[in-house]
C-alpha cells in the first residue's frame, strides 16, 4: 500500500496499521532537505536489556528481555556467530514477497499481475470501468489507536506469536515515542483507517466474509473519527481492482470479530523518489462489535491488530534509506538520514521473536537471538458511512 502524507509515522500507521516498527526509520521527517537542525527523539536505552522503558522499574518482567549482556553473533568473539533465519513464506504463494526480502516468484502470463496479498497472478482489469461500480458495506473508523507498554497489558492483550500462550509485542519499548504522535494523527485526521465488512448483514454471528481495510478522509470541518467519510483511491490496486488489504475469512461469533492470519506488503514513500517495502507476515485481527446494523456503520472496543515484521525486512529498509542518505550531496542530506544510527541501536529493543526455521517463532533469549518483531496495536472503532471517493486533486 502507497500513502502519502505530513508524517512519516502517520503514513507507516495508515499503510500497514501494523508496520509501526518502521516508524523510527523516518521519525518525524517530512521530506525535506538540507541540514537537520532537529532533536534526535529520544528512544529507549538499550543497554541495560533488562529494563522495559517507559515502565515502572520495579514491575520489569525478567522474561521479557535478554538477560545477557550481547545477542549471539553481534560484537562478542566468545560467542557462537548463529546465523538469521528467515523461512521464505511462499506456501501456495507463486508471486509477490517471501517475508524475507525476496519474492516468491513473478507473473509472466499475459495480461496478469501480482495480487500482492494472496501471493497469485490474477488477471488485470479495466479500473474506470470498474471503480464507479463499487459500492461499499458497513464501516467502522478507527477512533483511538496505540501500542501497548504494559507487559501484563500485552501478555493479556496481544496475539500470541511464541505459543506459550501469553501475548507479545516487540514495540513496547517504545511505546512512549510512538503513541504521543500516534494518537495526534488519529484526532487530527491526517491518518483515517476503515474497516469495511463486506456483504454483512448478522453482526451477532456471520460465519465467514471478507473485511476490507480502507483509507479514508473524513468529510467534516475540522476533521472527525466518525460520521461521513471518503475512500482514498490508493486503497485499491487498480490493476486487479482489488483493496490493498483485505482479510479472507473473517468471521463473527456471538460479536466477536476475528480475522487472520494474513500477510500484506507496504509500499512506504520516504520522498518523492523513495519509496521503501516491508512485508507484514501472519497479520490477525480482533474487537468486540458494539454497534451494526445501521446506515451509521458499527463500532467496536478491545480491538487489537498484530504481526510480524522479520530482521531481514527492517534491514532492507535502513539499507536503502542508508543508500539514498550516502548518494546525496552533503549540503542537502535528507533529515532522516540523522535517525539511521539510532534506529540500529533501538533494533535490539524491538525484536523479540526468535524465527525457529519452520515458519514459528519462540520468544528472544540470551541463546536464541532476535531477528523477528512482534507489532501489536490495540484499536477502538467508531460508527462511520462511506459516501464515495475523496475527488481528485484539481492540476
């Protein structure tokens, strides 16, 4: 998915609603040039692995962090150099990316294009045609979103990605640089995501249909989290016609709304003429339906999103960002370029998952590196009625 916008956090959040572990990759840059006069955010120290920032010391959970000083493998002789692993994820996948900064092969036959999501050549379409037939079903608008701090919060909250049955989130630790922006861009409206239940018509029990994920504007002055809203065309592939995200499968029990695992690409512009990707793998999805039924759309509380983002993605995009920051002109180095260095330090803080070679994670130990993140966001959503596409931009 490809979103523009002020905020290089609020685009990361509307693009993935999940991919908030790049957010410190682009801080606050907007895409300007010149010499970065700004204050380098504060993120978390590192070097104590064993303090979960921005919470009550006295409350650290020992297991949630590595106890040893150093990973193995990164900067310490008597340590064992363990290889990253990263299992490609192209199981009935045949193009599209691997999780693992690869892909999985590439469409050939003519006149078929890669559906990024499912990972299969699809056939192309007509988008003008095809976009004034859309019609959309109810919609719910996220209202409040945020990460997570609280380890018994996120045991309690989260998806469970190690299978020890208590929830996990690698970006805890920085929860107190991200949610602050975060929550802004939700209130402001420079970031506006919906939900779309498509063909629903049972919000107590419905037993499989599709959930589309949608960027919207909405249409009040100022901008508001529920009411009237309209589709940015940038939430559709308009070569399949298809939205850039959507959820096979989903279902509701007894209210209860779940869908996933999944997998997505993101698309993130940097600037005009950067664009970096990352591949969130087993994507869920949960909330409790409050309201439906309505020409209004529904609500929802105790939503909670989660993912996967491996070491391998992340260091792509901090090569390419480092890339573009080493080729341009001294004078004119693009601001985030002074975030790269700390980006790096903060990675040991966000991988949390150890990737075990078989497509399963256990969680991150003095022998069992880091090269996985765990991204949990927790959501509330708001009544919202689609009322057609934001118009194009006037020339």
């Amino acid at each position: 998915m490809r979103i523009s916008g002020p905020r290089s956090i609020g685009m990361l959040l509307a693009a993935g609603m999940a991919a908030l572990s790049l957010a410190a990759v682009a801080g606050c840059d907007n895409g300007g040039g010149g010499d970065d006069t700004s204050v380098v955010p504060d993120v978390p120290d590192v070097s104590d692995p064993g303090t979960d920032p921005g919470t009550d010391p006295g409350t650290v959970d020992p297991g949630d962090r590595d106890p040893g000083p150093t990973d193995p493998g990164v900067g310490d002789d008597n340590l064992p150099d363990i290889p990253d692993i990263c299992v490609p994820a192209c199981t009935d996948r045949e193009c599209g990316s691997d999780g693992c900064g690869n892909t999985c092969g590439t469409c050939t036959a003519a006149n078929t294009t890669c559906d990024m999501l499912k990972g299969k050549c699809v056939a192309t379409c007509d988008w003008p045609t095809f976009k004034p037939t859309i019609t959309w079903g109810t919609t719910g608008a996220i209202s409040t979103l945020q990460t997570p701090a609280d380890a018994a919060v996120v045991k309690a909250t989260c998806f469970d990605y190690t299978g020890d049955g208590l929830g996990d989130n690698g970006l805890k630790g920085l929860a107190g640089q991200v949610n602050g922006p975060l929550a802004d861009a939700v209130s402001g409206g420079s970031i506006a995501i919906l939900f779309e239940l498509a063909g629903v018509t049972d919000y107590l029990n419905t037993a499989t249909f599709q959930l589309n994920g949608l960027l919207g504007k909405s249409t009040a002055t100022p901008a508001a989290t529920t009411g009237d809203f309209q589709v940015q065309e940038e939430s559709y592939v308009t070569n399949i016609c298809k939205p850039m995200i959507y959820f096979e499968g989903a279902t509701i029990v007894a209210g209860a709304l779940a869908a996933g695992p999944s997998q997505f690409q993101l698309s993130i512009p940097i600037q005009t003429d950067l664009v970096i990707d990352a591949t969130l793998i087993q994507a869920k999805l949960k909330a409790n339906i409050t309201a439906g039924a309505t020409a209004d759309g529904f609500a929802a509380t105790e939503g909670v999103l989660s993912g996967v983002l491996t070491k391998q993605q992340l260091d792509a995009a901090i090569a390419k960002l480092q890339a573009s920051c080493d080729a341009a002109p001294a004078a004119s180095k693009p601001s985030f370029c002074s975030y790269l260095k700390v980006v790096t330090s903060a990675e040991s803080l966000l991988f949390d998952l150890h990737q075990n070679g078989d497509g399963t994670f256990a969680a991150k130990t003095k022998d069992l590196t880091g090269d996985a993140a765990s991204v949990c966001l927790t959501y509330t959503l708001s009544t919202a009625k689609v009322t057609g596409f934001v118009p194009a931009a006037t020339p």
